[in-house]
C-alpha cells in the first residue's frame, strides 16, 4: 500500500486476498513466491517475520493439518456448465 499513499504507516500493508478456492489459485502472495499452500501455513506457523507482520503470532505444528484440510474444505474447482443458445 506504501507505495500507493507514501504514508509511513502503510509500509507493510497489502489487501488482505479472500481464501475462497485458495487451492486453486496459485501460486501465492502478491508476487506469487509461494507455489503451495503448505509452505506458507509453515512460515505463518512460525510467526511474525518482521514488525510489519506482528499480527501473525505463529502456532503448533499439529494445528497445520487441519487447517491446510479447512482451507481445502473451502475450495472447489469451478463449475462445467453448458454454454446457452443465444437467440
Ligand atoms: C491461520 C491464519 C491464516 C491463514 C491460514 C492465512 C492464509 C493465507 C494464505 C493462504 C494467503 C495467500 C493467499 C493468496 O495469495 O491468494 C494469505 C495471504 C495474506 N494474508 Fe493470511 N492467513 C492467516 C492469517 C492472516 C492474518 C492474521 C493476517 C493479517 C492480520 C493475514 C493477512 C494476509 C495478507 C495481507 C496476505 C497477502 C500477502 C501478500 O500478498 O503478499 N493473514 N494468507
């Protein structure tokens, strides 16, 4: 955002992205860095990277199953349908 508004305060920021179909829309983060949803619950596991990130407090290997399998539970690929006639 920073580089939008100058403003000192928005270094850091980005729109945070919807997780809807997260499993499918690789690959991940503003620039696309991350391939798999794994690696990123690794790195948000581990907790803040830097000051701009403090909000992320980390949490426990056991808890990445589970939420890899939430964010999967969230994500269908999208539907076939038949294109219509148009008159
Ligand atoms: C366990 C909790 C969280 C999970 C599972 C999670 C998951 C994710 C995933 C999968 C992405 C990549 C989305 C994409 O590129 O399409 C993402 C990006 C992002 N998340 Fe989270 N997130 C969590 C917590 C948070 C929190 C607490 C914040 C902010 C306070 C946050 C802010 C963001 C932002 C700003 C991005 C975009 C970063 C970028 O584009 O470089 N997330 N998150």
């Amino acid at each position: 955002m920073y580089k939008v508004t100058h403003k000192e305060e928005d270094k850091g920021k980005f729109k945070t992205p919807s997780l809807r179909n997260v499993a499918f829309t690789g690959p991940y983060m503003h620039d696309g860095t991350f391939k798999s949803i794994e690696t990123i619950i690794g790195l948000y596991g581990k907790g803040p990277a830097s000051p701009e990130t403090h909000l992320l407090h980390g949490f426990p290997n056991d808890i990445h199953k589970p939420l890899i399998a939430f964010l999967k539970s969230i994500s269908a690929p999208p539907l076939q349908f038949e294109k219509p006639e148009i008159p």
